[in-house]
C-alpha cells in the first residue's frame, strides 16, 4: 500500500544518497524502495538545471576517464623511458 513519506524523512534521505550514500543502502535503511529514490532525484533539479541522476552520472563518467587517462599517461611515461634514443 502507498504511504506519503513526510518531506524531513525525503530531504534526509536525498541528503544521504546526496553525500555518497548507496541508493540500496539508503532504501532499506529507511524502509523506502530504490524505485522511490530514484524517482526524487529524477525530478530534483540542481542549481545548475539538471537533475541530480543525471550530475551523479557524469561525475562518475568523469571519474572513470580520468582514471583511464592515468593508466594511459603512466604506459606511455614507462615506454618511453625504457627505449634508448
């Protein structure tokens, strides 16, 4: 059955999951579904325009090349050290 969650325990959890806080973890915490949470960040808009889902997923994009970019520059620094001129 449908219960209304009450706007402190929807800003605590957003707060949470806001700060690093898995989803999942938060969800059962709270007794809340995953399908609830995702569905408040979908439609919470962050001072810059875009929804809070979509800023999350960029930044871990932008995580991710940067760690590729690291391994890259790291290869390419070893190789070149390692040919004679």
């Amino acid at each position: 059955m449908f219960k209304r969650v009450p706007q402190e325990i929807k800003n605590e959890v957003l707060a949470k999951v806001r700060a690093g806080g898995s989803v999942k973890d938060v969800a059962d915490q709270y007794g809340i579904s995953t399908k609830t949470i995702y569905s408040w960040l979908s439609t919470e808009i962050t001072p810059d325009g875009i929804s809070q889902l979509k800023y999350n997923k960029v930044m871990r994009e932008n995580e991710e090349l940067k760690r590729i970019i690291g391994v890259l520059t790291l290869d390419l620094s070893r190789g070149k050290k390692g040919r004679p001129n």
